[in-house]
C-alpha cells in the first residue's frame, strides 16, 4: 500500500476552505492550516463592525464546517516559512513550531490591508479584513460618539463625529452607508449633549468615482445616492497623512486639504500574504506592486506544478480580490489535484467565470451587475439579501442573520453594539497624547 | 427657579442600571458614569465563554436601555477619584478628564475577581467578571483544544486537555459543566489527533462542598451530579500557586498536589472596587477583606448622607454578592433620594428580601432554592430558563438568546465560538517561554 498524496492547504477563507471541500472525494490526506481557528465572511465584516452582527453569524469555526469530512484536519498555525524544494511548510503558535510535509500545495493565505508604503497610518486608520479588525472598527466608531458626548466644547466633538472612509470601493461605500444609517437611525436619541444627526462622513477616493469597477453609470447614479444620504464624496483625492490630528488629502488639481478627524477608515488597499515574496522568491515568479504571484495560467507556480496560488494571492489577468475568484480557483486546483491522483488528464487553464458582482448602498438599496445586467435600488438590494443567505455558512447562522437584519433593516436598532475594554484602549485612548502628558 | 438636584450614579451593572430607571419620575438630573458602554447581565458571562451567547445578547449598550428616559445622560469613564467634601466625581477616558458634581452619589462600581493577595495568579488564571474576561475564556477553552490538537506527543496534549476551575460556586459549576458539554457534545467530531471527550475537567473547592450556599442536601446532590458527569471535584483544596505549569493545591490534611494545566479559570473570590478604599478613607468607614464597604443600615455612608453604596461594594449583614442585592439596594437608594428631594419621609432601613437563588450544573439540570423550597434537576432548570429568559435586558436579546439556547441545548452546536488573535495571543502563546527563548 502506498502512503497518501498529502495536500497541504493555507488559509481558511474562501479559497483554502472551499479548496478542502472540494477535495471532498480525493483519495488524499488534507492538512488545513490557518492562522485563525474560523472561516471569515468577508463580504459581511462591515456589519460587524457596525453593530448589525455578531463575529459568530459571520466567522464559524473552520472545523466545525469541516467535521463531516474525513480526510481533512484543520491545524491553527501562522505558516511562517514555505520550502519549495524540501516540500514543507512551517507553521507556529507562540513557541509552538509544526512543519508538515506536502506532495501538493494550496497557498490561499489571502491579503491584509495595504497603505502603498505608508503603513505608519495603521494605528489611526485601520483596516477591514479581520475579525479582529471589525471588532476593533466598532469600537472606534461607537467610541468615537461617546468620546464626543464626553466633550466640553461642541470644538473638541466635532473631530470625533467626523468620519473619514478611505477609498470608495464597496467596503468603504458600505461602511460610509452603515454609519450614516447609525447616526440617523439607531443612535438618534441615545445622546443628550451632542445629536448624532450631526456626524459627518467623508468619502475619499483617488479615483474619478465611487464603485468604478461597475461601469460609470453604476458609478454616477451610486454616487449621487451618496451624496443624497449626507455623505460627502471627494474624488480624486490621495491621502498624504494620517496621524491623530486627522487626514491629509492631496487633490489631483494641486490642491492640499486637512480633515480634522479622530476615525478614520481605511478600505483603500490591499497587500498580499507575505508568504507571497517567500514564493517568489523560490520560484522566480514576479509579483505585482500588491505583493501578489505571478502564478501561470493554471494557477501554479513557474516549475512547481505542485504548487498552486489562489484568491487574494495572485496576480492573474487582472483578476480582482473577490469571493467568486477565490472560489473558482479552488475549484481548479482541487480538480486538477484529484486528476493528478487519479492519473486522468489534467485541467490546463483556469478561467474565470464572472457571476456578477454587487455592493449595498443603503437599507433597501444596492448596486449590483450581472453580466451586461446592470440593476440598481430594491431590486439590486433583494439580490444582495437573497445571494448573502446563500453563501453564509450553516442554516443557523442564515437564521440568525435575517433575524439581526430584520431587527437592523425594518427596526432600527443594533444589537451588536457592544465593545471590549481592550478595543478601546486602542481606538479612544491616545498613546501619544499621554507620552506627552506623562512627560510633563 | 432652583436648580434640579443632581444624581451621579457609578457603574452600569445590576445596581447602577436599576437606580437610573428607579429615578425616571425623579425630579433630578441623573449622570450615570461607567468604564464600559454596556450593562453586562452577569449571571450568563460563562454561556458568552462557552460559545453559546454573543457578548451583544448579553451587554447591550446602557445608553439604548436608558435611551427613552430623558432625565438620564450616560458617560463612558473609568472613576478615578470621589471627593466626598467637595462632592465630585472625576472620571476618565485615556487623557480626557471628566468632573461631574452630584447632591446625591449612589456608587455602584461592583467588584472583580480576588485572588486573595496572590495577584500574580491572574494572567494564568483569569476570572469571569466582565466581557473582556469571557472572550478572554472563551479564547482559552476553545483554544486549549486547538493547542492539544498540534502536540507532537500525546503526553504534551494532557495539560492543555485538563482544565482546572477554581472556586465551586455558581459560576464555578456552571463553567465546568459547560466545559464537559463541550468536549462530549459540541467538539466530538471537530478533531482529528485528539479525543475531546478525553479532557479532564476539574473543580477545586476549598469548603466541603459545591454550590455550598444552597445548603447540605443540595450541595451534596449537586456534587453527585457533577461527579456522574464525569468533573473531578476536589473538596477542602486552596490554590497554593499558579503558573504557565499548572496548580498546586494544598488540601486540608496536609497533602499537596500539583495539576499540570494549562487552562486555569478562577471562579474562587472577589475583589470590591478600589473606590471603596476611598469612600472609606475619606468617610472612616470600615472595609472588610474583600474591601467592601460597612455602609450603614439605610447604605449610606457614614457622615454622608448623600452617598449611598450599593451592590457587590458593600459589606452588610452578611448580604450576598448577587443581582438580586444590588438591584434591591438601588430600588432603595433611588426611593431615599426621590423621598429627599420631594421633601417626604424617607424609608430608614434597607431590608434584603431573598427571592431565592439558582445554579444551572448541566443543560436540563439545576439546582433552586425560593425560601424553603428546594428544586432540584429538570423542574429547577425550566425555572432558571424561565427567570433568565424574564431579566435579559430586551425583548431582540430573549429572542435571540432563546434561538442560541435551543441550538445549544437541543441540539448541539454552539454557534458563537470565534475567537480573536488578539485573545489568541495572550491565551495560547506563552510570554515567559517566548523570553526564555529569546534569551537563548
């Protein structure tokens, strides 16, 4: 009897967990590493971090999605070092080192946020990629209302009920929407010394509109929405500096600007896995200015069929950082992986299937393209509603979902509101301000 | 026109909550200063550790339950200072001070986990006391599991599948059933290396018996039942030290023994908040060694009439730590002060009325004691259903909540099991061992 083919998959998001469901039927051992012991719901982090859901509804337990299948174990681990040519991977917990043997390899370790060169901005304008990082954001955007409330000059408030969204993709158009829709709607009458309803929210985006990847009537007709709601979209605006005073933004025609604002967002960019440069590096493979894999175009590595890099990780004909990539790629490699086991003929080349894509604006409101079908309003909404339901995890986390989203959509409230004594820490308090307090 | 008298309430527990809707007719302005932005409904912290509850279910935000009653502002700030002659109250958020003055000032800032002089315990033993603490546990037990998944050797996977909880009162019992539930039920087919159901679950107690308030007959048919479960209760042991390499218990008869864990949950005493020792300094008050205030009949403080103190912080007549004391004290406290300010003959002497006290031990099982009556198994837990059910805060948090529940008893998931990497780090990483290593 011969040992099994080992595949060894990174990541647990949408690439590396469908990539060991697909391998379901493979005559395979599949060892799942990740860093996080849950599979995260992406497109949702926006609605945790606004008090609509909670981590649960949108990040279940990897192996407990798992549990069912056989041939698959799930290992926590930070994969810290890749050997292409010893065949394995390395893998830790504080000091707790694992290294495990490959035949194949699925690298799905996705993407973090990206500051072009500047991630001096990070502690004031974090990202939206994590768990961690929605439930730090909802910290700092409930925080940023009570540190108001907490003012003695309606001076001093109005920084804290600023808020800056860094970049007008659909995580920033749908952050900048949910906090309005907060501001308006549910914390309406939770104040007594500032009103809500005064908060301003400010779009910035270095290109020529919100949501360009869906055409410029898409883009046109949401940015109006936008404006209609209250938000302030500025266009063609490149963030020079952040820091605890607020946002720098320097204009395409020259101009300079600085915000007073003490939240910032920041949903501008993206930097792969590191893990990528270790690949690169091995392989000889380019990688983009993002830090993604210039992967062949049946997703492996330049001479390692072994190899394969998806989701996030790669930069392929222009692919964008979506769910349906990541998937897709997963599916590939997996049936690729299963031909080369069964010694059947293999899959050549990847392509991708764009099932369309789709961003909320508002409640009842959303944008969404599906081929040459470009829907807007209700409509675009129930599709968003209706595919979301779909995707999340396990029947009872789609229960609890509608149940929050009809509580957070036809009601007003959230019920998700609550953060921790740590989150704040980071996201009220000031490190510098008090060094320079304690320093007399 | 005179000025309104001015309420400055501290702490948004059971005690501090309650007073601010007892004084909605009150002709006063009440400012209810916390250090947290939700009311953290206590007795089901240990369902948020074990992945049955979200930490919004049970902390919703105080300023959305007191939303409606226009007298009450709410401010987030730690207390760091009562001055009893000038009648202040001086609160902070990181570098911002805020100084509220009050006519009357109930202090309700409850109390956290005691170790009893041995402080040094508690980055190895947390307690349960607020959310942080149970995302904190929740990160632990989950992750223990996780830790014991990747060992090596078997014998490397023991300590992280023993779990120790420490004092075998309510929430002590509580937390360790759970823990069996999980490991037999919820986690039976999650893992591949190891067993759960092999975990060790066990309860040590330095009195004669579990759950020992609820008097002798109950404690002991409590202690059966967790010993059928399968939890090694160990009666009459103190926690002698606790470090990254276990307990060491020593028992009454001299023995001693050390237990090789790495998950340590405290449950064992309780700590008053460090206000006390300034209400005492101030006012010659005596403080017990739990440092709770001796209040006076009425739970004002001595001179002081203006200053009542209530819930956990105080040590009267023997009273117990339970919600049921501080919400009847800021019932008390709140009809004092409205009798003050109208003018009317005020109530002389708090009288505790006991409505009976409950311990789930497993799902279907509890233990209840209302008067005289004891209830014991199926019977006392409907009732612990039933009275929990009746004082969560809202009507969206019992909804959900019994939605969990039925998931969790019924079936067997539990559906909010996610924990954070900045949990993970402190839980599942071990600083010395990083330092030692680092060191060389």
């Amino acid at each position: 009897m011969t040992a099994k083919h080992r595949v060894v998959i990174i990541g647990s998001g949408f690439g590396g967990l469908f990539a060991a469901k697909r391998l379901k039927r493979a005559d395979a051992e599949v060892t799942l590493i990740s860093r996080v012991s849950h599979h995260t719901f992406q497109p949702l982090l926006y609605q945790v971090a606004t008090g609509i859901l909670s981590q649960g509804e949108i990040a279940p337990a990897t192996r407990e999605i798992l549990k069912r299948q056989d041939n698959v174990e799930v290992l926590l681990g930070d994969v810290t070092t890749i050997d292409l040519s010893a065949r394995t991977v390395t893998s830790s917990v504080g000091v707790l080192q694992t290294i495990t043997e490959y035949d194949s390899l699925i690298v799905a370790a996705g993407a973090t946020t990206g500051y072009f060169g500047n991630d001096e901005f990070e502690p004031f304008a974090p990202g939206l990629k994590s768990i961690d990082d929605a439930l730090e954001l909802r910290a700092r955007v409930f925080g940023a209302f009570e540190m108001a409330e907490l003012q003695q000059e309606a001076a001093d408030a109005e920084p804290w009920m600023t808020f800056v969204v860094v970049g007008a993709g659909p995580t920033g158009v749908e952050l900048a929407g949910q906090i309005v829709e907060l501001s308006h709607r549910t914390l309406k009458r939770d104040f007594r010394r500032i009103d809500p309803r005064d908060a301003r929210v400010i779009l910035v985006e270095g290109g020529d509109g919100v949501l360009s990847s869906f055409g410029p009537k898409q883009s046109r007709r949401a940015g109006e929405q936008l404006e209609r709601m209250g938000i302030d979209v500025r266009l063609q605006g490149m963030v020079e500096d952040v820091d605890e005073s607020g946002v720098t933004v320097k204009y395409r025609d020259g101009s300079t600007q600085h915000i007073a604002t003490r939240c910032v967002l920041w949903a501008a960019g993206v930097a792969a896995s590191p893990l990528g440069r270790q690949l690169a590096e091995q392989s000889g493979a380019g990688l983009d200015r993002a830090g993604r894999v210039q992967v062949r175009s049946d997703l492996t590595l330049p001479g390692h069929d072994e190899v394969f890099v998806i989701g996030d990780m790669i930069a392929l004909d222009d692919l964008p950082g979506v769910a349906q990539v990541a998937m897709q790629g997963a599916k590939f490699s997996a049936k690729k992986i299963r031909a080369r086991i069964d010694g059947k003929p293999e899959p050549t080349q990847f392509s991708y299937f764009d099932k369309g894509s789709m961003a909320t604006i508002s409640r009842f409101r959303a944008v969404a393209n599906v081929g040459s079908l470009e829907l807007r309003g209700f409509l675009a909404w129930v599709a968003w509603l209706f595919i979301h339901i779909l995707y999340l995890v396990g029947f009872r986390a789609k229960l609890s979902t509608l149940g929050h989203w009809a509580v957070a959509f036809i009601g007003r409230a959230r019920s998700e509101r609550t953060f921790t004594l740590e989150q704040a820490r980071g996201a009220l308090t000031d490190e510098r301000e008090r060094r320079d307090l304690e320093a007399g």
